[in-house]
C-alpha cells in the first residue's frame, strides 16, 4: 500500500505543475508575449522617451539690463553684504555698467565721489555706503558739457566717523568723457 500512496502523491505534484503550465500559457496569449501589465488606477502613467534631443536655452546676456534704459548691476563688496546699483540713464550715452573691485574699508569719506578715467570713453566711480545690504539709486544726466551723478542712499550725516564700505561702479559711454567734467550728489 505504501506505493499506492506515493503514486498519489506523485501525481498530485504533476497535476498541480500542469495546471500552472496551462495558468502560465493562458497569462502569455497565445503569441507567447509577455503581458503588459494594466496600470493602477490614480498611479502615473510611464510616458515614452523624446525621439529628438531637446535644443539649447539661449544663453543670458552679458550686458546687465534694467527697464527704461537703465541697468541694474550687482556690486563687489569686500564684507561680503548684498549691494546692488541701479542705474537710470536719462543722458542715453551710458552703453555698460558693471561692477568695479571693491576695496577694505572706505577709501573715500562720507559724501565724497572718486572719479577716474579708466580710459577715454570709461569712468570709475567709488563712494562709500554703509556697509550692510542695500539697493542703491544712481540717475544719470547730461549737465553742459558733462554729467550729474545723483546718487540716492542711506547715509549718516557728512564728516562723521561711522565706518561704511567702498562702492564701485565702471561705466562706459558711447563717446569721450572727462573725470573732470564729472559732478556728484546725494539725496538721502
């Protein structure tokens, strides 16, 4: 008897791998593909690949650019703070602005603008501010055969002795200009 229960066993073991055979057959189709699973309802739906690379972006400017004519130009600081200038051109003969290296410290007093000639159409501004961050005003406008440099900022009042920050500008022009021919104010 013993054989009979294990021809029983045996053909139970091959009846159950049959019946998995045919499951697995009838999962498969008759093409013998594998299925493609459903998706699941509210679960995202894989998308195919793009064919074609996409294109570049454009690449930004150079020229730093504010509406109406003006430019907004980050500044360097030697302190690390946040300072920006913006610029407006009410002359129309500014082409660039763009920052200048700030140095340690203040090397010109409170109220005071140094002019330079970097060369014959470029000037360098440095004036003092205090050292902290801030956006700073600076109008532009033809004054004879010059320019008014009005700057608008935050500042103590003139000659005292709280420490500030350099600030620095370099501004192209589309013709000669003369350090000289250059006049500085501040509003407040």
């Amino acid at each position: 008897m013993a054989r009979s229960t294990t021809s029983r066993g045996a053909a139970a073991i091959i009846v159950s791998l049959a019946l998995i055979a045919v499951v697995a057959v009838m999962a498969t189709g008759a093409s013998g593909r594998t299925p493609t699973p459903s998706p699941t309802p509210g679960a995202p739906t894989p998308t195919a690949q793009p064919s074609v690379a996409p294109s570049p972006t454009a690449q930004p400017s150079a020229q730093p650019s504010a509406p109406s004519g003006g430019f907004d130009v980050d500044l360097d600081t030697a302190d690390g703070h946040d300072v920006s200038v913006v610029v407006k051109d009410g002359s129309g003969s500014v082409t660039d602005v763009k920052t200048g290296q700030a140095r340690d410290g203040m090397s010109v007093r409170w109220h005071d603008v140094e002019v330079e000639n970097v060369d014959a159409d470029t000037l360098r501004i440095t004036w003092a501010g205090w050292s902290a961050d801030e956006v700073i005003h600076l109008d532009i406008a033809r004054d004879g055969d010059g320019y008014a440099l009005t700057f608008t900022e935050k500042l103590p009042y003139p000659n005292t002795d709280a420490m500030g920050a350099d600030r620095v500008v370099v501004i192209d022009f589309d013709a000669p200009v003369k350090a000289s021919d250059i006049k500085a104010s501040f509003k407040d």
